[in-house]
C-alpha cells in the first residue's frame, strides 16, 4: 500500500494516527527528532498493529537531513505533518526557537515534495487560530483573530503558506484545525506523555489522581459560563487521529473541491473544566485533589466546533462520549505506572 510520511509520528497524536493508518493498509514513515516523544513509542504501535512502521529519527528543521529523508523514500505519496514545538508559554519567551523551528520544518517538507513531484499535505493545524470567538460554534468561515503565542502564529502562518502553494498548484492540502485532543488509546499503550509538569488539563488530572502532582489548579470559576469555569471541545484522540486518515485519503482520491481546504474537528460540543473532573472521578473512582486558583492570562472563556463541513464533507464524525475519553486517559496512566 501507499508510503504516508508522517513527521512528528512518535507524539501523542501522531502516534495514534499512525495506528489507524497502519490498520487502513497503509505504509507508515515515522520522522521524529524524539525532541518530545520516545522510540519507545515505535514498539507500542507493533504491539497494538501487529505492524512495525518504518522509522528515522531525524530532525526535519535540517535542511539537508530533510533532503536526504525524501532521497531515501521517494515512494512517498503524502505527508501528515504533526512536527512541531508546541509549549504555548514556552513559544511566549523563546519566539525564535519556535519560529525557527516550526516554520523550517514546513519549508523543508514542502520544498522537497515539490522537487519530487508530491503533491498531498496535511496540517496539524489549531482552533487556536480563532482566538476569542466573537459568536459560537465557531465554523470554517469565522475570522481569525491576531494569535495570542508565537506557537499559535505558525499555525497560522503555515496556512497562510500552504493557501498560496495551492494556489500555484504546488501541493493540495487540507489543514485539520484541533479543538482539544484528550484521553488515549484503549489498549493503554499509546497516549500523552508530557515532558515536565504538564500544560495540558487532562495528563495534569491524571498525574494528579495517581500523585504524581500534589494539587490540580482550576483557573477561575467566575467565568461566564454554566459553572463558572472555562469551555472547551475536547475530542477522543482516536476520533482525532481518523480525521486524518479520513483526509489523506480525500486527497489521495482527488476529492477535494479546492486545492486547499480547512477543516474544524472536535465534537461539536462544549465541556467544562468542572465537568471533565466529575467524568474523571465517575470513571475512575477517583476523588480528585484540586483548588480553585485565579484566573489565567490569556485563557479563552469558551469555544467549540461547528463540525458541519467536517461532518458533511469528509464524511467523519467523533464517535467518543467525555466518558470515554475520561476512561482512557486514566487507563493509560494506569498501564504507565505498572511499566515502572
């Protein structure tokens, strides 16, 4: 079947990723710097698959290391790019590293596709483009707002460079923008695994239960909303990583109606930070340690996805209730303690 080069494959999304595309037949390229992921990962994805993917640890910010990568697998017939630095508040004080770093990847991926004659791309792109939204569901054709990180602005600035390859008929690409990826494949042997404490609610809430983290802190509980604490659109990272398989292959058959094409995908619904604690504590049996603290700088009050386009065009819909994704993020944080 098919060579997917899929960079970034050994992080959390794109490991799952990997796994679904491996269960549809194809060929899987891993190409990850391990900068924040583990070759261990590799291995899970054989157990889960039964199928090894290929696999180079290289850094794609390197010229020439890209060059030699595409020399070396010409077979390629298109790219899923989840390679990136991706600390929001490390991009705020290091701006150059992040810029640096996100955008060369996606210069050297694309000069090389087009020098090889590769045509098909997909962005891990982020809802995180909207910034504050001014009505909700959010949809495709809502404003985008002046990022609030560097790391939200590539984002951005990779689709702004990918609308204008299309337009030259350089690539055809469709950039996936992520509400909030959550929980973990339900063998437990892939999931999140932050490096340090955790930026992200879900591995703080499990860290947390299992006492790795003393305390969890919840930002504010005087928000405008039912409970009084932020909303967000938290999707079951299997459901995430089938979007993708889902729009490689839009492109691999010539579906798309332009040359490039956006999409939101999350559930179309919005879940408090208090309700995502009581689903973890339903399904875990756990009663979880957490204060109120004050509000965070920067945090969005509430958004969610308009998945219609998603829905209606790439034919994809999440299937995972909160519950589940509650379930098995615990689940794995089990199966990572027994490893120790």
């Amino acid at each position: 079947m098919a060579k997917i080069l899929v960079t970034g494959g050994a992080g959390y999304i794109g490991s799952h990723t990997t796994v679904e595309l491996i269960s549809k037949g194809y060929t899987v390229l891993i190409a990850d710097n391990l900068s924040n992921s583990s070759a261990d990962v590799v291995d899970s994805i054989e157990k889960i698959t039964g199928v090894r993917p290929l696999f180079e640890q290289i850094d794609l910010s390197d010229k020439t290391q890209a060059t030699q990568l595409f020399d070396r697998h010409p077979d390629i017939v298109a790219v899923i790019n989840f390679a990136a630095y991706k600390a929001v508040g490390e991009s705020v004080s290091e701006p150059l590293k992040y810029y640096n770093n996100n955008l060369s990847i996606v210069f050297n991926v694309l000069s090389n596709m087009e020098r090889l004659g590769i045509k098909n791309f997909v962005q891990s792109s982020s809802c995180t483009v909207y910034g504050e939204p001014d009505t909700l569901p959010i949809s495709e054709q809502s404003p985008l707002k002046p990022a609030v990180s560097p790391y939200g602005n590539t984002k951005k600035i990779v689709e702004e460079i990918l609308a204008d390859c299309a337009k030259q008929d350089k690539v055809h690409a469709i950039a996936l923008r992520y509400f909030n990826p959550i929980g973990a494949h339900p063998s437990g042997l892939i999931g999140e695994l932050p490096r340090g404490v955790p930026n992200n609610l879900m591995p703080f809430i499990t860290q947390t239960a299992i006492g790795i983290r003393q305390q969890l802190s919840v930002f504010g509980n005087d928000y405008d909303t039912p409970d009084g604490t932020c909303i967000r659109d938290f999707i079951h990272v299997v459901d995430l990583a089938k979007s993708h398989v889902v729009a490689v292959e839009r492109l691999l058959n010539g579906k798309g109606k332009a040359a490039f094409e956006v999409f939101n995908i999350g559930t179309g619904n919005g879940f408090s930070v208090m309700e995502v604690i009581k689903s973890f504590e339903k399904m875990s049996g756990v009663k979880l340690n957490y204060r109120i603290a004050g509000r965070r700088e920067g945090d969005i009050v509430k958004i969610w996805a308009d998945t219609t386009l998603s829905n209606k065009e790439l034919g994809w819909k999440a299937q995972q209730t909160l519950d589940d994704m509650t379930r098995d993020a615990w689940n794995w944080e089990l199966k990572l303690k027994e490893r120790k």
